[in-house]
C-alpha cells in the first residue's frame, strides 16, 4: 500500500478511486462502539490524573468579530495560569486566535510554552481563492503562529473534486514554511474537515485520508460554527483513520475534536475514545487536543471539588 500511495494524488480519478477503496464504515457499529465506550466511569486518582491530561490538550479559542487584543492578553494569562489560586493546575496547549491577533498572542505568551495557533483560509467557510488561503496562512506563519488551523473545500469535496481540496491543503502546509527563520521549524498544520457537513461516516473517513495524504500535521473536526460537531461517533472515525494511516505510511498524525465538548465528563469520554482506538501513544498534547474553551472551567472546577471536596461557584474562573 505504501508504494501504491505514491500515485494516489496523480489525478482526480486516482484519488477518487483510492478513497472510494477504502473500507466503508459501520454507521451502527460505530455510533454503539462510541456509545459503549461513552459509559466508562473513571475514578479517584485515575480522574484526577484525566483532568490534569485534559486541561494540557486544550486550544483555549476566541473566534469572534468583537475579538480584542485586550481579549486575546487575557486569554493567554488564563492559558498560562488557568486557576491563578493553584500554581499546580498545568499550562493549556495552545491560544487559537484570528491571523491579525496572532502577533498580541505572542507577545502575551513569551516563553511560556503554550504555543499559538491560527485559523486561516477564510475561515470558516473556507469561500475564497487559494491565493488568498495561501497569503492569510503565510501573514499568520509570519506574524509567529506555531500552528494553522485550515479547513477544507467542502463544497468541492462534496462534488467529488478531491484533487482540488488535496492541492489546497498541500499549498497550505507549504506556507507553513518559516522563510528566513528554519530554526523554529515549519508550522503545524490542522486540518478542518467541518464532519457536520460531510453527512456521513464514509465521508469522514475519506476527508480524514484526503487530509493526511496532503500533509496534515493534524485531522480536526470542526469549526465549532455547525453542528453537529465533535461527536464521539465522528472522533472515533477519524481516530481509526489516523491508525490505518500510520499503519500504512509510518507517519503518525493526531486528531482535534473541537465543538460542542462542555463538561469533564465530555472530555473523559473523549480520553478513553482515544485510549480504547489508538493506544496511550496519542494520550499526549502534542497528537491529541481539545478544541473546547468551554470545557476547561469545568475541568478547574471538577478539579477543585476533587482536591478541597468543595465545588466553586460558577463564576470562581474568568469566562472567556
């Protein structure tokens, strides 16, 4: 298979007919496998241990018209120090940030380790020229973004163009190229592949595949625009995928859920979908996060209730 690969992207009637190969996926299987797995309870210091893991695979966000860089430096402290009263609580992954804050959010984060992402290619609709997707990726690769969050052509997946999505997404992880500073390394690539407009596993499946083919550093869910976004079923197709993949080529990849996970117990589910699919090798931030801001006040307050046997009110931590 690997050698065969090498071709897969020669035309579109190549890539439609590796994709089309693929082994169709189980609608009912999968959503009873993701639901089965959806019940396991974890308990005492194995949760506590969960939440800790949690906190350090989030992407803290704020994706919105009214974003501020007064915003973006208050989100980069909570970042850092998500519970300013608990020096213990550890750092989250990253700051996802629109390409013209990018700059704000590497200043406000120095050294601290939390590393900055950007959404790019007219996000979220991914509605423009690839001149214009490959020049919003480069201005934000510029401006100090360790990672760029793209999505995909949906529309041009959907008719079955797949040659056209696989070339944008290659241009993409192309810009991802510091010029002039190969010192820090290429930026990471996470690819979004919107699972809420692809109507079915199969497709999800093939996006997953069409995405790494390209370069994908990462596969991710969604925008957290639509829904249904990161549901389990969609995480635990995506997660198989990057299995077969590695299996296939050796180059491993990882996998963002992002929308629609709220609560500890939604990111739990989500750590043993991941430790039931892939093995403890992707239970790292570095293969596996959350695109959830939401969730992490909930994590710091399971947390809490954990160490003092007390829940803190609602508004203890910042809302972002």
């Amino acid at each position: 298979m690997t050698a065969s690969l090498a071709d897969v992207a020669s035309s579109n009637v190549a890539l439609r007919n590796f994709l089309h190969g693929l082994p169709g996926v189980d609608r009912v299987g999968a959503d009873q496998r993701a639901a089965m797995l959806g019940t396991r309870s974890i308990k005492t210091t194995a949760k506590a241990w969960a939440i800790d893991l949690a906190i350090r695979m989030v992407d803290l966000t704020t994706l919105e018209g009214a974003d501020t860089p007064g915003k973006v430096r208050a989100m980069c402290a909570k970042a850092v120090r998500p519970d300013p009263n608990d020096p213990s609580v550890p750092k989250v992954a990253a700051v996802c940030v629109y390409p013209d804050l990018v700059a704000q959010a590497v200043g406000a984060l120095g050294g601290s380790g939390v590393k900055v992402a950007s959404v790019a290619t007219a996000f979220p609709s991914g509605r423009s020229s690839l001149d214009v997707k490959v020049a919003e990726t480069a201005f934000a690769v510029a401006a100090g973004a360790d990672e760029i969050d793209m999505v995909i052509d949906r529309g041009a997946f959907l008719s079955g163009d797949y040659l056209k999505v696989f070339e944008e997404i290659a241009a993409v992880k192309a810009a991802c190229d510091r010029v002039g500073d190969a010192s820090r390394g290429a930026a990471h690539l996470k690819v979004i592949l919107e699972t809420g407009e692809l109507a079915t596993y199969d497709n999800v499946r093939r996006a997953s595949w069409l995405a790494m083919l390209a370069g994908a550093d990462f596969v991710k869910t969604s925008t957290g625009k639509v829904q249904p976004a990161a549901t389990l079923p969609v995480t635990l197709v995506m997660l198989e995928a990057v299995r077969d993949f590695l299996s296939a080529t050796g180059r491993k990849v990882g996998v963002k859920p992002a929308g629609g996970i709220r609560t500890t117990k939604d990111a739990i589910k989500m750590l043993v979908l991941v430790n039931e699919t892939v093995g403890d090798g992707w239970l790292d931030p570095d293969w596996f996060r959350l695109g959830a801001s939401s969730v992490l006040n909930d994590l710091l307050m399971q947390r809490q209730k954990m160490a003092t046997g007390r829940y803190a009110g609602p508004d203890y931590f910042t809302l972002d």
